[in-house]
C-alpha cells in the first residue's frame, strides 16, 4: 500500500515511525513537507499541503492507496474533500466534519444535539456579554476563541481582568468568544479511529498543555504526555465509546457530514462524571506520540480501513503493556515569542527504548536546524513510568539548543502513584 502522509510535526513522525515499525516497507512511505528527521526514514516531498488540486494531482500522479492528514489546517482548506472526489482514500475528515475542531460552537451544538456531557458555556459577541458570563459561572474563569488559534485561544485564569483580555483580544479579530463553566479533575486524551458510521478506541493518553512544571504558565500545543493511564476507572473506555464517541459520530452522520478520520475526545474526569472539554479531528500532538508508539496492530491496516468505511470488521488494536512517555523540546520563548534557527546537536540515541520525533527541524548540509516553537519530542518506553521517565530524561538532557526549555515532571504523579 502506497501511503501518503501529509504534516510536518513530531506527531507525523510519530505517524511514520508507527506505520513502519508495525510493518509498512519504509519505501511505500511518503510524506509532504516532512522535517529534518522524517526526512532520514521516508522519501518527502515539498508539496503545499493546504492546496486542495496540489495534493490532489500530487497523489493521483503517485497512485496514492491512501492519504493520512496529520494536522488541522489541510482538513479546513478541504483537502479531504478534494482527494475523496477524485476516489482516493483519505484518512481525514471533511472540511464541515472537521468543524467540529474549528468551531466550539458548532462541536457544543453537536454535543447538545447527540445529548454528550460536556461543560455549561456561553457564545458571547460583545465585551459585555463576556463579562455578564463571567459573573454568571464564577472564578476560575474558562475563555475561549471560537476558531483555530494554535493552542492559544484557550486561558483559564482567576484573574478577571485577564479573562476580559484574552476575550478582547479575538473580539477584535472578529472572532465570537465561548465563556464556560470550569471543569475541575484529572484530563484524559482519547481518540478512536471513525469511519463515518463505527468508531475504534485507541488507548488513553494524558497531555501537558502547560508550558512549565506544575502546570504553571500559558497554554500550549502540548509540553508532554504518557499513555495508558493505569488510574482510570474500569470500563472508562466503553463509557466514553458509548456515551460521547458514538453518539457524536452518528449525530454528524444524522447531518449529512459524516466523520471519517481521528476522533480526539478531550475530556475532563470530575466528580461528576466525564465531561468533553474539546474535540479535535486529527490526531492529537504530542499524544500521538505515546499512543502510537504502543500499537502493536498495524497501523496502515487500520487508517486504511476506516478510510473506506469498513471499521465494523476491525478487532480492537493491540497495545503493549509497556507504558510510553514523551517529553517535548521547545525553543526558546515558546510559545510567547519566536525564536531564531538555530543549530541542534546531541540527538545521537543508543537506547533502543528511546527515539526523537521531530518538528521544527530542518536539514543544512548534514547540520540540523531548529525553526522554532515545539522542536521535537524524546519518546520513551519501558516496563514502568519510573524507567521511561529516566529514560526520556537522560536523552534530553543531552541534546543541545541555546534558549530551549522542557517540562522535567512529565508523568511524575503517576510515577509516584499519585493519580490514582
Ligand atoms: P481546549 O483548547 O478547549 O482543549 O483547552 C485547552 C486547555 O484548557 C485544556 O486542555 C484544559 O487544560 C483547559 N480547559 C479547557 N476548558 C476547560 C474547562 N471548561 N475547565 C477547566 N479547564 C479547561
Ligand atoms: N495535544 C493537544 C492537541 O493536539 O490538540
């Protein structure tokens, strides 16, 4: 199978590493852009991924089995669509499917409608409905951008002063701001595989979306993450399959837009239940990482599958036992300010437990490049979170980029047991 894989993020060399480590010949991989790292496993090509008749021609040109999009972006300019109504198999949502991603309004529309837990909120267009909300739900406050915004559309402060800021802020780009009510327990990442009408859970994840220890400083695309999570209660995986994937699937089916891709359930465990805090279409950043790196079931067998509709014959994916830990590195300033390129050294791996899936790195005559923001995530496994933690962190520890910066508690509360 001829697979074509779209991005240029640590999760889609998470992706690549996946699919040839479960079995696909490394020659029938191909990615577009790629990065300085995918680049030394699979062929990569410099292709405009969001321009719909360019991957289009591009995959039909290479007789494409199936395309696998990593990141948002392509799926809102409607790269799916494009592939699909030329008869390519896609791993992706639809550009209306992945609203559900781009529009919280439309996803808490969805939830309302497929009757999923999720957090009391309300669409606000002005400043003074902001602050009407803000009063109605109370401290700690939970604003967010009715929009892609890279992470960055979400604060979640005491401060009420920041709250009507951050609210300000995408008011006056035109965006509709979401107040909602906070939800207070541990996060869980889930995703499960869709083909429009069946859904395969994968294994569950946990991100750190805070830029520094003890969930202290802004909100990121993701400093980290770990997967399983070994304090969930039994049966959490069915529940969430049957009360928030399920429905939600059947319900974009019900209008006409079926979901055909990553499913990525954000959700929050409290006291009174599971609640959706988000959903993403694709698969998740650096959760990917951890999730895929314990897949035993071959991957293109799976994507391919729910591609073409045909997930209902599919057994649930094999996992390793093994715990799976990542640890990402950040330039310099992230994710307020942008750093400079900057060279990178020290990534030489001779554990066989530990590998590096890059982002923002670039290849300079034999010299790698980092281009800012996430640079790369060190990903480790082991028989218990207490060795994958060593082992990530000796291998980081070794890696030099002036000004970058890294979470040094990932995973740390389960490794001491605290989670449960
Ligand atoms: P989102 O982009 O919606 O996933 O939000 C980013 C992060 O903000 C989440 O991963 C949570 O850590 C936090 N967050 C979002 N919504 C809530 C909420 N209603 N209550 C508490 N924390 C939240
Ligand atoms: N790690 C969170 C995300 O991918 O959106």
């Amino acid at each position: 199978m001829k697979i074509l894989v779209l991005g240029s993020g640590a999760r889609e060399h998470a992706i690549v590493k996946a699919l040839i480590r479960t079995g696909t010949d490394p020659s029938n991989i191909t990615c577009a852009p790629g990065n300085g790292g995918i680049s030394q496993e699979v062929k990569t090509v410099s292709l405009n991924i969001n321009d719909p008749d360019a991957v289009k021609a591009w995959a039909l040109d290479a007789q494409s089995d199936l395309v696998v999009i990593g990141p948002e972006a392509p799926l809102v300019a409607g790269v799916s669509d494009a592939l699909r109504s030329a008869g390519i198999a896609v791993f992706g949502p639809s550009k209306a499917a992945a609203a559900l991603e781009g529009s919280k309004a439309f996803a808490k529309d969805v939830m309302a409608a497929a009757d999923v837990p999720t957090g009391m909120a309300r669409k606000c267009t002005s400043v003074s409905e902001v602050e009407q909300a803000l009063e109605a739900f109370g401290a700690p406050y939970v604003v967010k951008a009715d929009g892609l915004a890279a992470g960055k559309g979400v604060i979640v402060t005491s401060d009420k002063q920041a709250a009507l800021d951050h609210a300000n802020t995408f008011l006056s780009q035109g965006m509709e701001i979401l107040v909602e009510e906070f939800l207070d327990g541990e996060e869980v990442s889930l995703f499960f595989l869709a083909d429009g009408i069946t859904v395969v859970p994968l294994s569950p994840a946990q991100d750190f979306k805070r830029a520094y220890d003890n969930d202290e400083g802004p909100n990121t695309g993701g400093m980290g993450a770990y997967s399983p999570l070994p304090w969930l209660p039994e049966g959490f995986v069915s529940e969430v399959q049957e009360g928030v994937a399920l429905p939600t699937v059947r319900e974009l089916a019900r209008q006409g837009t079926p979901f055909v891709g990553l499913l990525y359930c954000g959700l929050i465990v409290t006291s009174k239940g599971i609640r959706v805090i988000e959903f993403n279409a694709r698969f998740g950043d650096p959760e990917t990482q951890v999730v895929l790196r314990r897949l035993l079931t071959p991957l293109s067998g799976l994507l391919h599958k729910a591609a073409t509709g045909q997930l209902a014959a599919v057994l649930e994916p094999e996992f390793s036992k093994d715990v799976a830990v990542t640890v990402v590195l950040a330039s310099e300033g992230y994710p307020v300010t942008s750093a400079p390129d900057r060279e990178i050294t020290g990534l030489e791996v001779n554990d066989i437990h530990v590998e590096i899936a890059h982002a923002a790195t670039k290849d300079l005559d034999g010299k790698l490049f980092t281009t800012g923001g996430r640079v790369l995530s060190v990903v480790s496994i082991a028989k218990t979170f207490h060795k994958a933690r060593k082992r990530a962190y000796k291998a980081i520890a070794n890696i030099k980029l002036e000004g970058s910066h890294y979470r040094t508690d990932i995973a740390l509360k389960v490794d001491e047991g605290k989670d449960d």
